[in-house]
C-alpha cells in the first residue's frame, strides 16, 4: 500500500515500534546483519487491516438473535440485554473481539460503545496489545450521563497505551440524538480536543448516518424537525459535518449528501456484511468513490456480521457492488484492499503512523501464510487477499512492533480463558434477563 507497490523476496526493518527499512531482503540483510529475524517465506505481510466500525463488547450477543428487522431487532432483543450489561461484560466481550482482530490480521477498530464504571472496551484492547479508537455512543434520554462518559473516557485513556488508543465521540444517529444535543455534542468535542487531543491524535466523531431509507421520517417523528432532502443535508444543517467525522453505512444518500460528504471531508465507513444481514439497503459505494469521498470499511458488531473477519467485508464489499450494478470493474481488489487499510488509517485520521508498510510509520503488519491450497498457484498476491484468503490464514501480527500473534499463538492474552469468560458472561446475561420476566 506504499509507494513501492508489492516488493517481492521483500523485507521490513523493525526498531522498537517503527519500521525503519522497508527493501529487497538480500539488501537488507547485507545492510542489517546483526538483527534478529523473523522468517517469512512463503507469506505475504501487509499492513494491518483498519477495522473502521465495531461495537466490540456486543460479540457477547454473537449469534443471540438474528434475522430480525433493524427495529425490532434493536427494540426487543439487542437493547433489553445491553441493558443489563455492566462494565465488566463489556471489557470481557471487547478482549473476545479484540483476540478475534488480531487472529484475523485487523490491527487497528473503531468501536462505539458505552463507557461506564468498572470495566471497558479500552481496558480490554489495552490488554490484548490492539490499536483503537474507543468512543461513548450518545443518546438524547441520557446527556449528563453522556458528557460525564465523555469527559472520563477522553482524560483516562485518549493517548495512552504509547498511543495506541484514542478515543472519540459516538452520537448514536440522527433519530437517537436531537438536533440541540447534536450540537452541544460538537462543541464537547472541540473542548475534550483543546484538553487530550492534538492534531496528530485527534478525538474522532463516529456516527451512525442513513443506515435506512426511513431514517429521515425517523427523526421527523422523534423530534419534530424538517428535514428536506437527506441526513447528511440535515446533519450539515446543524454545522456537526467536519473532517474528523466518520460516517457509518451511508445506505440512504442522496445525490446533494455525497456533495457534502466529499465537501466536509467527511469518511464513509462501509459495513457491506451488517446491511445486507439487516436488509438496510446498499450504499452507493462506487458513487461515493466516483465523488472522491474516503471510503473506509467495518465489520459492524458481531451481532449483525456475525464475527469480526474484515478478509470477509474486503470479499463481501468488492462481490456486492459489481453484482448490484452488473459491472465486474467496479471496486477491483486492489482498491478493496486499500479501503481495508490506508483508506481506513485516513478515515480515522492515524494515516501518517499507520495503514501502509513505510519507512517511519508504526510497525502494525499481518503476515499471511500463503501456503495453502486455496492460496495457490500464485499468480497475483492482491487477489487472493481480496478473494481467497480468510482470517484464519493469518500466521503472525504485529502491533506498534511488537509481536502479539505467532504462528497462530497470541502473545498478549490467553485465548482459552477469554473463550471461557465469555461463555460465563453469557450465562450470567441470560439469568439476569430471566430474573427481570419474572421480576
Ligand atoms: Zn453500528
């Protein structure tokens, strides 16, 4: 994804958390003799792919309820539990979404969740060793609530980790969060960027926008505004559209939104997998690219995907738009590939340390085993990326330089004991729903 393009007999210099060499390995060996190396012959290393639309804590739903419309989905299966979720559900089912990214080659998420006392999605990336933004989704019915959520998760933990995580501010969409509140939202953004941001490690705005074709009528009835045209218009309306705004799904635009969204700078985050599975519609993704928008991609949460593989969004978004407009040009692997990593460093504003293998930025590589008989022959490594490999097939990861999967075995947390608190977390829902029915 550098300017090199694809380096064959290739090797990358790593120190500390940097990659200072980027070459043809017998050069570099000549050029570094003295360095500890790690062999990968027969694999290719990319970058690491940028996850750029999570809500990591909810893999503990993985599978709870499916096949339900968005609203009645939310209403009457998903919303009940996360109710009953307290901090230390969420921490334990972010480390099993974050043990999952890694293990599938993804080294930087976006995550939109609640943060509250006693555990959280940051804690867990903290621990597994990932790279994320962690933001506090917003809601109208709980604002003091809200900002004190804000104000905490942006002075505990936006910069840590040797910067590893930021943080941002999630309204949850433009039907949940009123038109007052959207505001104040951005100007609580301004204030938490003055105190922890910087320009080179901002607090992001992540937003759910025209995930349906009914979502202007939703916001109608919630809060009794006009909305003329489409979401994006309304929401440019209130003055919150900027570049460090990353707009999740875009199904629902009109041809005056993606005006705006290429005007604004606004990033699109595409969640083909979470649209089809809801029946949301299909973004105009080659619309938004013709446009010159930035279009990221997202598994969503693993309660509409339903796990958090981007190898399957990469295959999903590239098969999806050339069916839809029966042109097999449109959306070609290598572009894919491209939204799955510098695309997505951009849309999370980290592109000058993360999203292309290069000389200075942060060492986040996946290196993915090509030996395999769906992997061969090999005529052109970008394409089975796009269209043969799976997670699975990712051997080795690096995050920042340092080495949290080898050889399938994660480094930073052990994967049997996450399986099994997840398992117990479950249990532990599911009796607390229990006891609220007969309550
Ligand atoms: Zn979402």
């Amino acid at each position: 994804m550098g300017r090199k393009g694809i380096i064959r007999d290739g090797a990358i210099v790593v120190e500390d958390s940097r990659i200072i060499d980027v070459g043809k390995s017998a050069e570099l060996k000549r050029k570094y003799p003295s360095y500890e190396k790690m062999s990968a012959k027969g694999k290719v290393v990319i970058p690491g792919l940028v996850n750029t639309h999570q809500h990591a804590a909810m893999s503990l739903l993985r599978g709870y309820a499916d096949d339900f419309p968005l609203k009645e989905w939310l209403d009457n299966w998903i919303w009940p539990l996360e109710k009953r979720m307290t901090g230390r559900d969420i921490y334990v089912g972010a480390l099993l979404t974050a043990v999952e990214s890694i293990m599938g080659g993804t080294t930087t998420v976006n995550t939109m969740y609640h943060y509250v006392k006693g555990g959280s999605e940051a804690e867990a990336f903290a621990e597994a060793g990932l790279r994320g933004v962690i933001g506090h989704v917003c809601f109208s019915w709980r604002k003091d609530e809200d900002k004190r959520a804000l104000r905490a998760l942006a002075s505990e933990w936006h910069g840590k980790q040797k910067g590893l995580i930021r943080t941002s501010v999630d309204p949850h969409a433009a039907y949940t969060v009123d038109p007052e509140y959207m505001k104040e939202l951005r100007d609580v953004t301004e204030e938490l960027n003055e105190k922890y941001g910087s320009p080179n490690s901002p607090i992001m705005w992540h937003m759910h926008v025209a995930e349906t074709q009914d979502e202007p009528e939703k916001i109608r009835q919630a809060f009794n505004v006009s909305v003329q045209g489409g979401v994006v218009e309304y929401l440019d309306s209130l003055n919150v559209l900027d570049s460090d705004v990353i707009a999740t799904h875009c199904v629902a635009l009109t041809q005056r939104d993606i005006k705006i969204l290429k005007e604004k700078g606004v990033k699109v985050s595409h969640n083909p997998i979470s649209n089809l599975k809801l029946a949301s519609g299909i973004s105009p993704v080659p619309s938004l690219i013709k446009a010159g928008v930035t279009v990221a991609l997202g598994t969503d949460s693993s309660c509409s995907n339903n796990n958090s593989d981007m190898f399957g969004v990469m295959k999903t978004a590239a098969l999806l738009h050339k069916g839809v407009h029966k042109d097999p040009t449109l959306l070609p692997a290598e572009k894919v590939l491209r939204m799955a990593t510098i695309e997505g460093a951009k849309a999370l504003l980290w592109d000058r340390q993360i999203g292309s293998i290069e000389i200075g930025k942060s060492a986040d590589l996946a290196i993915v085993d090509f030996k395999k008989p769906h992997l061969c022959p090999l005529f052109n490594e970008i394409s089975h990326l796009v269209y043969s490999a799976t997670a699975s097939d990712v051997d080795t990861v690096l995050i920042n330089g340092k080495i949290v999967m080898e050889n399938r075995e994660v480094a930073t947390v052990d994967v049997p004991r996450v399986l099994e608190m997840a398992e117990k977390t479950k249990e532990s829902l599911l009796a607390r729903l229990a006891r609220r029915a007969q309550g």
